[in-house]
C-alpha cells in the first residue's frame, strides 16, 4: 500500500522549515520533504527527504508512484531579487514547477478518487503601484486591484495563482466528467521575518537584514530609503495563517487567494523597532535605486478583511508583540 503523505516544495527555505516543525513535530503528519538542498538536523521516522527540483518530471512521477499525496504545500520558488537576475530560470521553477505540481495533484486525485489539497503561497510581489503618488493615495489594497506586477517573480506568482484556480475550477471543462478534485487555496503574504532563519533572493529582505545584523553586532547599509513602506508578518503567523486556510471548512471559502499581514511600516521605523532593543546597532541607508524601484512598486498594506471574514484569519504578533515577544528574544538566543 502506497504511504499517505502530505508533501512540501521548497522545505529547505524559510517557510519549509518553520511548517515542517509544526506538521511533523506538532500534527504528527507523515511528510515528504523534497529541496535541492539537503535537510540538516532533521532525523524524525515521520519524514522523507528527497534531495532534487521540481523541475524534474521523472522524479515527480517516481514520487506519485510511491506515495499517497493527499496535501502538497508548495513552497519551491526563486525570490524577487534572485528572479531579476534570471528571469528565464524563475520562469522555469516558479511557473513551470508549478504546472508540473498541479499536474501531479490532478493525477494523485483522479487515482485516489477523493480530492488533493494543494497549499501556495503568494506575494504582495503580484501588486504593481505605477508610482510613490499611487502608492500613498491607495495605502490599503484588496486581492483584485493594482494586479499589475512588475517584476518576473510577482508575474509568476500572479500566473501561478491563476492556474491554481483553472485547475481547481475549470480543468479540462470539456470533457464530459472530470474526475479530478484539486483543493487549491493561496495566501498573499507580506514581507515575513524569522527569528531562526535568514532570508536569501528576496526584495523584502531588508528588513529582517537590519535585524539579524543588529543582533549579531554587524553594521547594516539598508537598501531602501527610510520612508518606504510596505507590510510585514511574522513567521509564525505565516505557519498558522498556512494551517488554519488549509484546515478551513471549504464551504465558507469564497476566494481561492486571500491576502494576509500582520503590520505595516517604513525602513526607518523598522530601524527605530530594531534601536529599542539593540541600541548599538549601526544602521545606515544606502538606497540601490533598482530594489529601492521594486519596494516601491508594492503597496503600502494589503487588505486581510476576507480572510478574516472567511476563516477567522487574524495574526497573534502586531508591532509590538512581533518584536518584543518573538523576534528579539529568538534572535538573541540564536546568535548568543
Ligand atoms: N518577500 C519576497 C521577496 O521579497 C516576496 O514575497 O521576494
């Protein structure tokens, strides 16, 4: 008999490592991890790690062969900064990975005879506000507006979305009866920032930069100017806004991607939240006028309101709780 698995893309990075505690440790869920990159420190029976890409069709179709997937979290993706530098590789991963994905979830489900769950998260990076003047004129905005993503890694995401909802929606709507059942849900996160991990390719990363520096007793040149302002959550409330969309009864869905985010701030009152608790710390402002153009072009705040209204989404850290409760205590203990 085929093992009953939920599978999770990308569980090497930052996202992965934080869902994997709590699927494998907390839920005790059998999991299968799969990254290019190997999965250090982790020994639990209820976990498989596959080293390889999700690029890789004979390696997909060897998995569907062992396994029951009955839930894919797919976290596999190249960041913002990373994407610009290789467009045609993002587009390969970030688009390609995906279909490759939702074609697995589609043949897991018409095998099984019952429906796959399939977990994506997005990006603020799918907004694009032409202008700074845009950009404060419409500080808030709601999942269909300002779609207009400016770099490949927001085009891919916002594509990725729309194919999550072609095939959980309309898949092969001509055939007399489509036996496949895709449960596709996305989130829109803002800039995430972890106490435990550091984040690699991505344009929101200045943030948690600044920190990480701090706490290590390391200056930071931050990239954006001090007055840019985009949302940010925390890693935690990433994992459970993950969890609780994924176990939301799908009667009370009325989207198939919701916006989520904790709290909204500038560079420097980020660097002011930093000062409370690290008062050496040596931050200063050096804009790269190429990400500071990629910062700009998200919006000030994402509107969470139908998340909150659907499934009862709100973050447990604002402001405040964020850095007092679990990024500055973590984060000493890590580089302790
Ligand atoms: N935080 C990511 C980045 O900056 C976007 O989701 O690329």
């Amino acid at each position: 008999m085929r093992k009953k698995v939920s599978l999770i893309t990308g569980a090497a990075g930052e996202i992965g490592q934080a869902l994997i505690q709590e699927l494998a440790e907390n839920e005790k869920k059998n999991i299968l991890t799969l990254d290019l990159q190997p999965m250090n420190g982790r020994s639990q029976t209820n976990i498989t790690h596959i080293e390889g890409s999700i690029t890789d069709k004979s390696l997909l179709d060897r998995l569907v062969s062992e396994y029951e997937i009955e839930a894919i979290y797919h976290l596999a993706a190249l960041l913002s900064t990373r994407a610009e530098y290789s467009p045609a590789t993002a587009h390969t991963v970030n688009v390609e990975g995906t279909l490759h994905l939702l074609e697995l979830a589609a043949q897991q489900s018409e095998w099984r005879g019952s429906p796959v769950q399939f977990i994506f998260p997005s990006s603020k990076a799918i907004y694009g506000m032409p202008d700074l003047a845009t950009k404060a004129a419409h500080p808030r905005v709601r999942e269909w507006e300002w779609n207009y993503p400016t770099t490949m890694y927001g085009c891919n995401k916002l594509y990725a979305e729309m194919l999550g909802n072609y095939y959980s929606r309309h898949y092969k709507q001509l055939a007399e009866k489509s036996p496949v059942m895709i449960d596709f849900r996305a989130l829109r996160f803002p800039g995430l920032i972890s106490a435990h991990t550091v984040p690699s390719g991505g344009t929101s990363d200045y943030g948690p930069e600044m920190l990480h520096a701090a706490a290590k007793g390391e200056p930071y040149a931050c990239f954006v100017r001090p007055d840019t302002t985009i949302a940010f959550m925390a890693m935690p409330d990433a994992i459970s806004a993950l969890l609780n969309l994924a176990r939301a009864p799908q009667t009370g869905l009325t989207r198939t991607v919701y916006n989520v985010t904790s709290f909204s701030l500038s560079a420097e009152d980020f660097r002011q939240q930093v000062l409370k608790s690290f008062p050496e710390a040596r931050i200063t402002f050096e804009p790269h006028a190429k990400r500071q153009q990629i910062v700009d072009s998200w919006p000030m705040d994402i509107d969470d309101g139908a998340a909150r209204k659907d499934w009862g989404w709100a973050p447990e850290f604002g402001l405040e709780r964020c850095f007092a409760e679990y990024l500055v205590p973590n984060i000493r203990k890590r580089y302790q």
